[in-house]
C-alpha cells in the first residue's frame, strides 16, 4: 500500500483546522478580525444616522451614516460600563439589525452619548470629563463599502478593501450591484466549519452527486468543473437563462449587461465571508458569519433590480425556491463532511486538481496565522 504522502494529489488544512476550538480562536483573531469582513447591505444606510449593527465572530459592532455621506464604525460598546449601545441582533436571528439615531448615539444604561462620529458628547453630572472627550470616544472599527456590501474590519492590517477585492469588481462590472436591493432573505444554521462552506461553494467536482436538478440546468456542472471559465460565465442548457427551476423568468435582465452575460452566471468569493451568485436578472449574496469551529450562520440575500421590485406583481418566488432546494443540498453535504472530519481516522483530506480554487481557501487561511505546531 502507498503511503498517504505518496498520493499525488494536494492535502487540505489539516483536521484541527476544521474541528478545533482552539484553532478557530486562532482564525478568529488573524483571519476573521483582521480581514474585510462583509456585514450586510447599505440599502438601510441611506441618511445620516442610519445604523447597522453586526456580530462579527463575537463582537458586535455599529456602523453609522454620517451627515457628510461617509460611514463610520465602532464597537457596539459604551466607553463608560461596557454596555451595548444598541441591542445587537447577532448572525442567529438576521445578519444585523437597522434602525436610526436621531442626531447621537445614547447608551441606554446611564444616559452617556455619542456623536454620530463616536465623540463623547455628554456624560451625566460629570462635569470634570468634558477635557477627556477625545480619550473617551467610542472605540473604532475600519469601514468600507462596494457595490453596495459594507465591509468591517476589527483589527489593524494591511491592504485595503480594494486589495482584498482584486479583479473581481472588473470582472463583473456590468451588474448594477450598488442599485439593487433585497427581495428576500433566507437564514441557515449550518452545522459545519465556515471554510468547509466556501471550499465547497468553490468548486464543482461535488455538483454531479449532489445538484441533480443544478446540473440539468447547468450541464456543464456534471463533468466536475475542471473546464469551467467563470471568468467568462457558465452557459445554462439551451433556452434557459437563469437560476430558477424553468431556467426563465418574467424578470427583465439587469441592463447593461453583455449578450453573454444575459445567458450565463457567474460567481465570486470575496474572502473571509462574501460569495455572490450572478443571474440575469437577479444576485444571490451569501454572508458567512462563523460561530464556533462547527457552527456557521448563513444569510443568503435575493437582490433585484428596484424597477423589478416596484413591479405589483414582483414575485422573487421562482429563484427562491430553486436556491432554496440548492443550498439546503448544499448545508447537508458540508454537514456530512464535517462530521466526517471528527473521526480519528481523519488527518487531513485531499484536492482533486479541479478542487484548486477551494485550496485557495486553505492557503489564505494558513498565511495570515502564526506558526504553530498543528
């Protein structure tokens, strides 16, 4: 019999990565905090004083809109006991909660307020701290926004939103994602890893097993998905167009879009968290927000076009119901996997070369963490 390490074929992250409490701490702290992480659309942040709240793998933070335009972000976190600011709605119930300050932000416990920059304002019957205004504003977080995602970033690092982003704005450039807005959400508790989540919604060796009614839409997914060019879309079967179960829809196409891309879809992944799903006529954005080592919420957000969505009889029914059947096929099959990994025979699992983009994954994850004896 071969040894293991004679299989020529690359190894995934090894089994701790995938189960280890210890090792999504340490994700946590050089992969989920330090990176761009998506927390949600702008659509809710159109005024000043507009706020979204997140919980970002166990902190909770606040962006807010402020009077110039810009946004800005901070702890959910009241400078004077640690109180929230704002009840967080945490990734369980929806990926954030909306609402809006009239002109500050007021801790509900003794009265403490913000301005809408996070300077303190006033504290209550102490006089003494206006000199400490400045040392007592609310604690920041990095803020950024494209194509209508906002992204976070908790703790100092390199590279800007732009960097993370690379060519992917180009690449899909002709999809009007900035004016598009939610037509509906479905939210999933998925009993496995987040990165077991993005490795499989990056590739499509498992599509033939797994998405029967995927592949008769796509053909092309049932031959593993080596000689895919998501660059340049993937062709639905002859006279279908979009994900839906019909492969057609009532909805108009986005304009702008190219003759190729009213036929074809497309995907990206925006590391840690973001993978969208382009259609004609509508996006799929799924957020990935990371609970333990073995517990992943899912938001997937439906996006239109406003026109479409002012329509009387809008009904996003038909795509919901097909990325419905998709995801929860997909949620079992990472969740057999995950399961799988538990066991003591399991040290690390292995990539077919049409897996290479999901091995992307794993070598981001493994560059940004400190040497360990993993």
């Amino acid at each position: 019999m071969q040894p293991a390490d004679r299989v020529p074929l690359q190894r995934s992250l090894p089994r701790a990565s995938y189960t280890g409490e210890a090792e999504f701490g340490r994700e946590r702290e050089a992969v989920l905090l330090r990176g761009w992480f998506c927390i949600g659309r702008a659509e809710g942040l159109q005024a000043a004083g507009d706020y979204l709240t997140a919980d970002v793998a166990g902190e909770s933070v606040l962006v807010v809109r402020q009077a110039g335009g810009g946004l800005a972000g901070f702890y959910n976190l009241c400078r004077h006991r640690g109180s929230r600011l704002v009840p967080p709605a945490g990734p369980a119930a929806e990926a954030g909660r909306t609402g809006c300050f009239a002109a500050s932000i007021r801790c509900p416990y003794h009265a403490w307020t913000y301005g809408l920059d996070g300077g303190l304002r006033a504290a209550p019957f102490l006089p003494d701290l206006r000199k400490y205004r400045r040392q007592l504003s609310l604690h920041p977080v990095e803020v950024a926004d494209w194509a209508g995602f906002v992204f976070v970033r908790l703790e100092p690092a390199a590279g800007s939103l732009a960097d993370a982003l690379g060519e992917i704005p180009a690449r899909i450039a002709a999809y009007p994602l900035a004016e598009l807005r939610t037509g509906h959400r479905i939210v999933y508790q998925v009993a496995a890893n987040w990165k077991v989540i993005l490795e499989n919604y990056n590739e499509c060796y498992h599509c033939g097993p797994v998405h029967p009614e995927l592949c008769d839409l796509v053909p092309a997914f049932r031959r593993g998905g080596g000689d895919l060019d998501w660059d340049a879309g993937i062709q639905h079967r002859p006279g279908a167009y979009t994900f839906t179960l019909t492969g057609t829809t009532s909805r108009r196409p986005f304009p702008g879009l190219s003759p190729a891309e009213r036929e074809r879809h497309k995907g990206e992944l925006v590391l840690p968290n973001l993978m969208i799903s382009l259609a004609a006529d509508h996006v799929a954005a799924f957020t990935v927000w990371p609970q333990s080592a073995a517990q992943t919420t899912v938001v997937c957000d439906f996006l239109f076009h406003p026109a479409e969505l002012a329509l009387a009889g809008f009904d996003p029914s038909d795509a919901v119901q097909f990325w419905d059947l998709v995801n929860t096929q997909d949620w079992a099959i990472c969740e057999l996997v995950q399961d799988g990994m538990r066991s003591r025979r399991f040290t690390a699992g292995y990539l077919a070369p049409m897996e290479q983009p999901s091995s992307d994954i794993g070598a981001h994850v493994a560059a940004l963490l400190p040497p360990t004896s993993l």
